[in-house]
C-alpha cells in the first residue's frame, strides 16, 4: 500500500535514485540448561555483552547515502520463585553508562524480557553492555540477543531538493530462540521527514510504503528517521516485561528497506 503526507509536489522528478537496505547478522544465544543466576545487587561487570563487528551492520546500496545502525539488545530468563522480584538494569556503551532502568516486578514462576532500543549509532569495536540484577535470589538469565535497525538516513552534503522522497517499511523483525518468542503487540511506528519529528511525524502502519511531494536536501540532520525522538540522533528507550509464556517477550523495530528519491538541483 501507498500512502502520500501531503506535502507541496514541485511535479518534477529527475535522476531518481533508489536505495536499498541490508540489514546484518542477528545475534541470538538460548542456553535454559546453562542458566545464569542474577546477582542482588549491581554488578562490576557485564551480565550481557556484545562487541559490535562488521557482518552486523546495516549496508546501503548507495555510496552517498549515510544510515545510522542502531543495537536492539534483549535479555531475558525467568524468575524460578513462588514469589515476585524486582528487576534492574543499566545500559553502557563503551563502558559509559546510558540508562539506569527502575525497579520492575517479575511476577512468581514467570519469564521476565528486557529489551533496549535506540542506543546511539553503533560502529565497528563498540561494546553494548547490559549490567542486570534482582532484587532477590531467583532470577536467572537464559537468552540474550542482539540486532540492528536503522534510525535515520541522510543524504552528503548537496544543495538542492529531494522530489518525491518514499520509504518502504518491511514487517517487523523478528526473534527466533527462546520459549516461545513472542512480540509485543505494536501496529504502528513514528516516521519524521526532514529532521523534524514534531512537524512532520507521523504513526505508519508496518509494511507500507510512505511518501511525501518535495523537500530540501538538508545533510546536517537525518533525512528520515523512524521512531528516533530527536532529529540528530536516537534517544534510548527500554522496557522490562513479563509473562507466563512468552520469552523473549519483546518489542521489535520495524526495518526500512528501500528508500527512493529524484534529485533536483538548483
């Protein structure tokens, strides 16, 4: 399905490129006869760890389009208790922190999933540390997984007017390992055009496509960025959930595969 936002058409559409997105290598590791048991409190090192290389990346088919490759990380387990703990995390990047979650409650005897979007734009050599612990003994770890989406993409430096920019978005990806992987149910994504989430944002649905009439080349910001918060860059976002069946039992992005665009030069 196609579907237009409704800005000014200039009606010219000349030398128009197409790019097309490969996303890389999803990373999943299910170990329930190895269990990992959480500490009680914070601890020095890693529970989670993931060091970032090339096969994992997302790759454009055009040399003078630059995308961001953002990590999705999960982690997930279950609590083996008749009691509810409480759950805790810290996301690091490279060893610095980025986010220190709150306390969430892991119902008795049922799987918990904690999933990080939007941590900043990765390259080759970053480190995604999850430092996770319970507020009580019983919490074990028995999945971990990571993959990357895309937050934005924007064009090298040019003057002159994308005519008719569109995007394409795929169904959202998916996990495979885990007792009975499941995703959060999620039927839309916010998509900005031209850097500015608050002026043209909009909620699409997955699998459309998406286009817009004209827009200046602007290549201090993301041309377009799906569900990033802020027009630079990615903001972080995470959630700790849990369910009786599902694990993991999480929120998945939704990949953009082609995007296209005539250029007019002035």
């Amino acid at each position: 399905m196609s579907k237009n936002l409704g800005l000014i058409d200039r009606g010219i559409n000349s030398n128009r490129k197409v790019a097309n997105f490969t996303y890389g290598t999803l990373i999943e590791n299910y170990f329930p006869g190895s269990p990992v048991a959480l500490p009680i409190a914070e601890p020095g090192t890693a529970t989670v760890s993931f060091t970032v290389t090339l096969p994992m990346l997302i790759s454009c088919s055009l040399a003078d389009v630059i995308c961001g490759s953002v990590p999705f990380v999960v982690a997930g387990g279950i609590n083996t208790m008749a009691s509810a703990i409480n759950i805790s995390y810290r996301v690091l990047k490279n060893g610095v922190s980025q986010y220190v979650s709150g306390a969430t409650s892991i119902l008795a005897n049922n799987y918990w999933t904690v999933d990080v979007f939007r941590i900043s734009s990765a390259i080759v050599g970053d480190v995604i540390d999850l430092r996770i612990w319970g507020s009580a003994t019983g919490l074990n770890l028995t999945y971990n997984a990571l993959m990357m989406h895309m937050y934005g993409m924007k064009p090298l430096p040019k003057i002159g007017w994308m005519d008719a920019p569109s995007v394409t978005m795929l169904n959202s990806m998916t996990l495979l390992q885990g007792n009975s992987p499941s995703k959060y149910p999620t039927t839309s994504y916010l998509m900005y055009i031209s850097g500015s989430p608050t002026g043209r944002g909009m909620w699409f649905a997955m699998g459309n496509t998406y286009s817009v009439g004209s827009i200046k080349f602007d290549p201090s910001v993301n041309q377009f960025g799906i569900a990033t918060g802020s027009q630079g860059g990615p903001s972080l976002w995470s959630t700790a959930l849990t369910h009786a069946s599902y694990m993991p039992y999480y929120h998945s992005p939704a990949p953009t595969s082609v995007m296209s665009w005539g250029e007019i030069q002035i």
